[in-house]
C-alpha cells in the first residue's frame, strides 16, 4: 500500500524514486515476518539473537523509509507554498526523528537497568513514540487536503 501510494510521486519528486525504492526493500525484508511466530521471538528474547537483530532492522529500514516520506512532505509543502504546513512539518521531523531515534537507542539497554528505577521511564518512552506515529499519520492526512 505505501509503494503505491509512493509511485505517485515518483516522476514529480525526485526523492520518490528513493522512498518507493526504501519501501520496495521494506516490504521484502518483512516478508519472514509473516511466517515468524511471536511466541518463539518471545522465547529468543535476547538482544542479540537472530530475531532481535531482524527486527531493529525492519525498525531501522522503516526510519530510513520515514525519513523519506517526510522529505517527500517537505517539498510539496514547498510547491503548494503553504507555509505553515511548511514549518509544521520541518520541526515535526525534527521531534520525531530524536523521540523515534531515542527509543532506538535506549531500548537495547533498559534490560541493564534496575526495573524499580527506570521502568516508568522505559514505558513512558514507547507510549511517547506510539503518539508520535499517530500524529505522523495524522500529518499525512492533512496532506491530503493539500491539491
């Protein structure tokens, strides 16, 4: 579904062959995850098992397709000259990329860590990042309303 959606910006924006491509690699790359069951990820739950490595590349491959998305973003905003949308979009990168890159990091060495100590702080962190994909997903709709 994204690769179609992608295709439309191919010939207009240069960085559309890019993320089409990002997303093309995306969607083979997670093709063993269909046939993955969770509950032997569950019981391979250590950090670098083969499945843990597998999946903080899925996460990485799917930043570098976001990155993508939102420079395809950023151009259109530039096109339509709406800028509000424009500046909204450019600091929105900028938050999602620490918040989403943050979780990246800290992630592999909360299992370190006293649970007492830092778990609030753990679970804060992916609450945060699962309302920063939601408000991604609201950014693209309000692009729609863009012609």
């Amino acid at each position: 579904m994204i690769c179609s959606g992608l295709s439309y910006f191919v010939d207009e924006y240069k960085t559309g062959g890019k993320a089409k491509g990002w997303a093309i690699v995306l969607v083979i790359f997670s093709i063993p995850s269909i046939f993955i069951s969770q509950s032997i990820v569950s019981e391979t739950s250590q950090f670098l098992s083969v499945w843990s490595i597998y999946h903080m590349l899925l996460g990485l491959l799917k930043l570098i397709l976001v990155f993508h998305i939102f420079q395809i973003l950023i151009v259109i905003a530039k096109d339509r000259l709406d800028k509000e949308i424009h500046n909204y979009t450019n600091n929105f990168f900028i938050i999602y990329m620490i918040i989403i890159l943050g979780t990246y990091i800290i992630t592999p060495f909360h299992m370190n860590l006293q649970m007492d100590t830092i778990s609030w702080f753990i679970t804060l962190i992916h609450v945060v990042g699962f309302i920063i994909e939601i408000m991604f997903l609201v950014l693209i709709h309000k692009y729609k309303r863009l012609n």
